[in-house]
C-alpha cells in the first residue's frame, strides 16, 4: 500500500498552538461510519452523545517532563528529549539542532548549572547515547530542567512562550497516573473531573490502562510502502479490573469505547472476548487497511498528521476515503488539528 494514499493538504493556522480554554469546550466532530454523516458539537456533550451501557476506555500514563534544551560551547542551542534510560546511567536522547552533531561533545543542560551530558555514540536517526557528567538519575535531571514534551509543530518561543508554564497542566490528561509517556495521549486531553463524574451519572463505564507513548506512536512513515514501516514498542499494563470490564462489555453486547489510537492499540494487541488477566509487556502493532477490530467498537481521537501511522489506524478503523473526506470537511469546518487541536468520536 502506498503511503501516499495517507496524505492530504493542511494548512499551517489550522495546527492549534495552544489548547482551548476550556478543555470540555473543544469541539467535536461526530463521524458515522455506515452513514458517512458528520455533525458538529462540543466535547462537553459527550455523555450525551455515547450510549448507556457504553464501556470508555482510557490511557492513564502521565507525560514526563521530557524535553531538555541543551547548549554547545558556542552557545547554540539543541532540542532534546529523554527516550529511556539505559544501562550503566546512561540515557539515550533524540536531538535536534543546526550544524553537525559531533561524538564526545560536551553539551551543558540550560536551568541546570553544572550538569552537562557527553555525547557517546548514535544510535539511529537523531537518537544518541549520552552519559550525564556528573552522574545523575535520569528522574532528577527532569525534575530539575525538563519541560513538557510538547511536538516541535507547537512553535512556543514564535508564538506565545507565556503559555509554556501552562503546558505542564494543559499536555497532561487529568486522570494521569502512571509517569512513563514522552508525548501525550492526546484525546484524553479534553476530559475533566466534572465530565468523567457526568459519564458515570449516564451509565458510562471508565476503565483504564497505560500504554507508555514513545517514539512507536509518532515516529514519521518514511517508507513509500505502508508495509515496510516498522514501529517502535512501547511499554503497557492492563489491570486484570480493565481486562475484565472489557470482557464482560462484549459478552453483554455493550460498546467498547477507546479514548485514543494508543488506547487502540493496547486492546487490539491483547484484550481478548474472554478477558486476560493482569498484563505487562510491549507491543508494537501497526494497525492499517485493511485490519479487522475484534475489541473496539467507537473511538474518540484527535486529528493526524498526513502519512502517520496515526491517521493509518484511524483509516482502518473508518475506512480511509472517509476519513479524507472528513479532514477536508472539518478543516473547511475551522476545526483546529493535532495535539492540542479538536477531538472526533467515530461510531
């Protein structure tokens, strides 16, 4: 299958550059698969839009604050952001900057005086291995001078770097538990505490699991076939509660309702009709047409990046003209796009 199939044209005022007010105030977009219908309706109306007897499912990892702005010797900056900790106290790191990266190289951490990170070696495209000089726990030095993760289309220093000490609340979902993820998984962005208690009052069940995002979710498709892309695994836990809940929905002929393609993914990869158990491990499914979904049955979501494997699993989900069609027709709508952008229910 050829990637190109996966593009479409999107015009840079509609990636939202910072989150709404409100988060249950985002608009929605309701797309019917059978149908093809979409309306217009705001986050907020959620559990009216869901059926009673609908099972939500929702990822609870919590988004480190990953991102660490480092300085060479000459005083240019380099954007990087913790992957994972390896052995020995080393970590491995994905920068960005502009000139050429050299091994050895001593780079300072900005907001941490006297830390620095040597760089060791590369280990793939933009991935580096690092020793931290002093020696230093990988949790410390985040706690110290890490930042929201926040993905390099959100332009803070042109836009609005006022917003930067609200993105510590803002890119954090407010059911956030389990300290794991380098990006956020975004669809939960738009829930509160108040519209998780009205669920509840609508007879919509809450579950839960953690999926760790990593690079598997947003790593770019660079292949020009579909096929030839491989993912990244990424850590998961699906409590025995959870696996249970999903289960018990699909023997009761209930809806299961993934909040997020990572979400998505978790359930694809493992949940089975007759529950598992307690689980942890990794996967690195990659889901795309045509894939046939056992366990999910409605999907709440963000819009996508053209050629990401993101908008690949939500084609499969919908069918991938539609899904075209509904991006063509949501950015005429003003829909605002990606991570801090608007959210899409699809049934």
């Amino acid at each position: 299958m050829d990637t190109a199939l996966f593009d479409y044209q999107l015009p840079s005022d509609a990636i939202a550059q910072e989150p709404s007010p409100a988060r249950e105030q985002s608009r929605l977009l309701r797309l019917d698969r059978r149908s093809g219908g979409a309306e217009d309706h705001r986050f907020i109306e959620l559990p009216q839009l869901l059926r009673p007897g609908d099972l939500l499912v929702l990822n609870d990892t919590r988004v480190l604050p990953a991102r660490l702005v480092l300085r060479r010797e000459t005083g240019s900056r380099i954007d990087a952001l913790y992957v994972r900790s390896v052995e020995d106290g080393r970590l491995e790191l994905l920068l960005r900057g502009r000139g050429r990266i050299r091994e050895n190289e001593r780079l300072q951490v900005e907001g941490f005086e006297g830390q620095a990170l040597r760089l060791l070696s590369r280990r793939g495209e933009g991935l580096w291995l690092v020793a931290p000089e002093p020696p230093i726990a990988a949790e410390t030095l985040l706690a110290r001078a890490g930042r929201p993760p926040l993905p390099p289309y959100i332009e803070r220093r042109q836009t609005a770097p006022d917003l930067e000490t609200s993105d510590a609340d803002r890119y954090q979902t407010v059911y956030a538990a389990q300290p794991g993820a380098i990006a956020a998984p975004t669809a939960g962005l738009h829930f509160t505490p108040q519209l998780l208690d009205d669920l509840r009052r609508h007879d919509i069940a809450t579950a839960f699991l953690t999926l760790h995002v990593g690079l598997g979710t947003f790593k770019p498709v660079t292949v020009e076939r579909v096929e030839d892309h491989e993912m990244h695994a990424e850590r998961f836990h699906i409590p025995a509660a959870t696996a249970e809940a999903v289960a018990r929905a699909k023997a009761e002929g209930r809806r299961v309702v993934a909040v997020g393609t990572t979400t998505v993914r978790v359930l694809e990869s493992l949940v089975r009709p007759d529950g598992l158990g307690d689980l942890s491990g990794e996967t690195s499914i990659f889901i795309y047409p045509p894939f046939h979904f056992r366990v999910v049955d409605a999907l709440i979501t963000n819009f996508h990046l053209p050629r990401s494997t993101l908008l690949m699993l939500v084609a499969a989900f919908a069918g991938r003209e539609l899904i075209l069609h509904a991006y063509r027709d949501a950015l005429a709508r003003g829909y605002r796009f990606y991570s801090y952008g608007d959210a899409c229910l699809i049934e």
